[in-house]
C-alpha cells in the first residue's frame, strides 16, 4: 500500500492497467481505485486542536461505533454533513444537524435520505 503519491499518468498496457507516479514508478495491475481524499473543512475556534481524536472527529463512518449509545453533533449542512449525521443514526440515540444559516444545502437525495433515517420534526435554532 502506497500513500501520499503523485500520479502523472494512468493507463491500460496489454493485458493490464498502470499508474505511474512522480518519482517514475510504475505499477501494474487488474484494478485501479482512486482513492482522493478529502479535505476536512476547520471551524478553527478555541480548543478545536485540543479535541480532534478525543471528542471532535471528522469521520463518523471511522469513529461513530465510539459514541454508541451517546448524544452526539454534525456541525454542517451540506451533503457530506447530512449523510454523516444520517449514518450516526445506527449508533446514537440523538444526533444534532448544526448548520450555518437557516437551512440545508445538501440536495433534495441527501436531506430526504436524513429525515427518513430520523422521522422527526426539524426546529431551526437560532
């Protein structure tokens, strides 16, 4: 498993598909999954550093089963919040959705997929 590689090509070559990187490496095989990433959005407010990993987290597929049973926050309104907040659903007895503004900005699938996961009534807080 590499990581944190830059690719400049990929490929298929006789009987298989390439990738090859930066530093000229070229690597063969059946498959190919491109894995991106994600860049995490900061709140960048007091105490954010001091709780990533013991509190705050950016992943509820990795970290959710850590909270089961517990009342737990999405801060977010746009599709990846919405269907975090949705698959938190399976572990927490209460979810909040805190969003900027007064409404979504997930599309229509993403917010009906969350209210169907919790059929609740919605209040804005403001």
């Amino acid at each position: 498993m590499l990581s944190a590689q830059n690719v400049v090509a990929v490929g298929k070559d006789e009987d298989a598909h390439f990738v090859e990187t930066e530093s000229g490496h070229r690597y063969r095989s059946n498959a190919v999954l491109i894995a991106t990433g994600s860049t995490y959005k900061r709140l960048r407010v007091p105490g954010e550093d001091d709780y990533i990993g013991a509190g705050v987290h950016f992943c509820a597929t990795c970290d959710g089963p850590f909270y089961k049973g517990r009342e737990v926050a999405v801060i977010g309104g746009g599709n990846s919040a919405v269907e975090e907040a949705a698959f938190l659903t399976r572990f927490s007895p209460k979810v909040t959705l805190l969003v900027r503004g007064s409404e979504l900005n997930a599309n229509m699938i993403a917010a009906d997929k969350a209210l169907i996961a919790v059929p609740r009534k919605v209040e804005p807080v403001h």
